[in-house]
C-alpha cells in the first residue's frame, strides 16, 4: 500500500511539472489557431489530403520548427462538391 502511494504521488508531481506549462502555454498559441483567412494561408493538395502548414511559432514555440496538418480525403469527402470530386480524381497526384 505504501508503494502505490508513493508511485501516485510522483506520477502526480510528474503530471503536475509537465502538463501544467503546457496549459498555460495553450493560451500562448491560441490566437495562432483562430478560424480567420490569414491564419491558414499556406497549403497543399496531396495524394491522400489537403495539408496545412503552419509557420515556426504559429502553433508551437519557434523551436518546434514548422508544423503541418494534413486531412485525409476520406474525412472531407461529403463536405466537397461534384465538381470538386471529379477534378480530384481525374488528377493523377490525387488517390481518390
């Protein structure tokens, strides 16, 4: 009983040291994620998604480098029109 004790409390201490600057790190980058134009400026069709790329310190600190999101067609595919569809799959890059 005394083990499981002290195994809680450090992985409690252990949560508490690195979880808790990424909470209030959140709030640091929230701005860099809001829904406006600007934000998602940068971005590329691949065979499999649409890929989002974020500049160094948009998203994370400027040591993380740039990051990228890419959304797979599958997940999107009932949001696109007709048109849409049918030119992705006639191109040869797309997988659809």
């Amino acid at each position: 009983m005394k083990f499981a004790r002290i195994v809680f409390l450090v992985a409690g201490i252990y949560g508490l040291i690195v979880l808790l600057p990424l909470y209030f790190m959140e709030s640091l980058f929230k701005e860099g994620l809001l829904p406006e134009a600007s934000k998602f400026k940068s971005w590329n069709v691949t065979r499999d998604g649409i890929r989002i790329n974020f500049d160094e310190g948009q998203v994370f600190g400027c040591s993380e480098g740039e990051q990228t999101v890419e959304i797979p067609f599958t997940e999107i595919k009932s949001m696109l029109s007709a048109r849409a569809l049918s030119n992705l799959r006639m191109s040869s890059v797309v997988g659809l």
